[in-house]
C-alpha cells in the first residue's frame, strides 16, 4: 500500500508545485508591469519639463540637451528590460517569501516520494518485500497464503480504489484510476540497480531542498523539525539503499519499513539474516 500512496502523493505534490510556481510568475509579472508604467510615468514627467527648459534656452543648448538625454535614455533601455526590472535585487515580499518557503517543501517531499516509490519497487522486484499481486495486484495472482494481508479486500485494485475515492470529489488535480498506477508501474526495462541509483538521486535532492527551507529563515520551529527529520529520513535510505546494493544475495537480507524517524516518510532497514539470526 506504500508504494501506491508515495506515488499518488507524488502527483499531487508536483500539481501544487506547478500552481506555486504560477503564482510567483503571476506576481513577478505584476511587479513588472508595475514599474514598467511607473518608470514611462516618470519619463513622461521629464520629457514635460525638458520642454519647458528648451523653450527659454538657446537652440545651441537644446541640441546639447537633448543629446545629453538620448545618450542618458538609450543605456536605460539597452540595460534593462520589463522582465529585468522584475528581477532586481530587491528583498522578497513576505508573500514571495511564503511561495518559496513551500515550494522547497513540496519539492523536498516530492523528492522523499519519488525515492521512496523507486526504493520500494525494486525492493518488490527483488523479493525483498512482499506484496499481494506484485506492483498491480490483480486477482489472480493473489495467492490464499497472502489473503490475510487483505482482510477487507480481493486485490491492490480494490485497496487502490477505496483509498483515493475521494480524490474524485476534487477537481483539483484531476483522480488518477488504479489503470493509470499499473501503467506507470512497469518496472520491466529497469533492473533493480539502476531504481536503486534514480531513488538515492532523489533522498538527496530532497536532502538539499529541505535544507533551502531551513536556510531561507523565518520558518516556525515546527517547520524545522520536519525539514530536519525528512534530511535524516533520506540520509538513513541511503545508507539502507548502500547496504541492498552491497550485499551478496538479496536472500542474505531482511528488509523492513518504519517510521521512527519521519511520521509520513518511511525508512528502510536493511540487515543481514544472518546477524538478526544468530
């Protein structure tokens, strides 16, 4: 059930982050047009005053006028434009500072997401965790020896749908269908190394985006600890990611998810059968 809601919180996640990312755009644009209309109000205001200037001075003098002020307006022009009057180095307003703070959050969950849903899958692949009807769960693979992990359900389709039902009540995002999670379930051209090296790419993107967060300050207390936890979280799959790849055989492992570290982001521990086995 993990590796179904890791990659259905990976979608959500990535609609919030495109929304967040529209709306700095939005207020980037605004701020633009802003000072595009202040500074072309401003322009109009010295072109009335040089013509007042030009209309008690010598001809002579308003050719060296002018001159002097198309030199003055032609730099203005050629150094800035709309979009650089948007990115000047001013400080960010608190609202800009909020859109950044979340969308390095959402990106660090995303990240944790994604690591995860890779981890899981070739731990699937490897046998190294077992689930009723693989990575689709369809009915006839359900054999009655793992009936009991599905007390309440036949298949992963029935658990899918009584899951993310509700998801249909919103219109934002769009529901995803079980038929959408079996699709892009399809490990068969990856082998295992290869989700093993994409998953630890991701914990530590996700490591570096929740230490943006921290970084940016002003966060609440509550903030930290989270972003911390999720930066320790990634940091312990990693090592577990070490350890599975290192070993030997896959059936010299025994493999567990917990959540002593983060209270959303599982983390695997991996261990040799041996050592838990004296």
């Amino acid at each position: 059930e993990y590796l179904m809601v890791y990659w259905y919180l990976e979608y959500v996640q990535t609609s919030l982050i495109e929304n967040i990312h529209q709306a700095d755009k939005s207020l980037r644009d605004g701020f633009a047009a802003d000072a595009a209309a202040a500074a072309a109000s401003a322009s109009k205001v010295d072109s009335r005053l040089e013509g007042t200037e030009s209309d008690v001075r010598p001809s002579s003098s308003r050719k060296g006028k002018k001159k002097k002020k198309g030199g003055r307006g032609e730099s203005n022009s050629s150094n800035h434009s709309n979009k650089d009057i948007a990115r000047l180095d001013t400080p960010l307003t608190p609202v800009q500072t909020q859109l950044l703070i979340e969308a390095c959050r959402l990106e660090a969950q995303r990240s944790m997401c994604r690591g995860l849903v890779r981890m899981l899958a070739g731990l699937i692949s490897q046998g190294l965790i077992k689930v009723p009807g693989g990575t689709t769960g369809s009915d006839d693979d359900v054999e009655d020896s793992t009936r009991t992990c599905l007390p309440r359900y036949n298949s992963l389709a029935q658990i899918f749908e009584q899951r993310f039902a509700m998801m249909h009540a919103s219109p934002f995002p769009p529901a995803l269908h079980f038929a959408d999670y079996v699709g892009s379930m399809d490990t068969s051209t990856y082998n295992p190394t290869a989700l093993y090296e994409y998953s630890s790419d991701c914990f530590a993107s996700a490591r570096h985006q929740a230490a943006n967060v921290i970084s940016i300050g002003g966060i609440t207390d509550e903030l930290k600890r989270e972003m911390t936890a999720l930066i320790h979280a990634a940091q312990t799959n990693q090592v577990a990611l070490m350890v599975v790849c290192n070993a030997s055989s896959p059936n010299d492992l025994q493999v567990s998810l917990e959540f002593y570290i983060h209270r959303v982001f599982a983390v695997v521990k991996a261990k040799s059968k041996a050592k838990s086995n004296p």
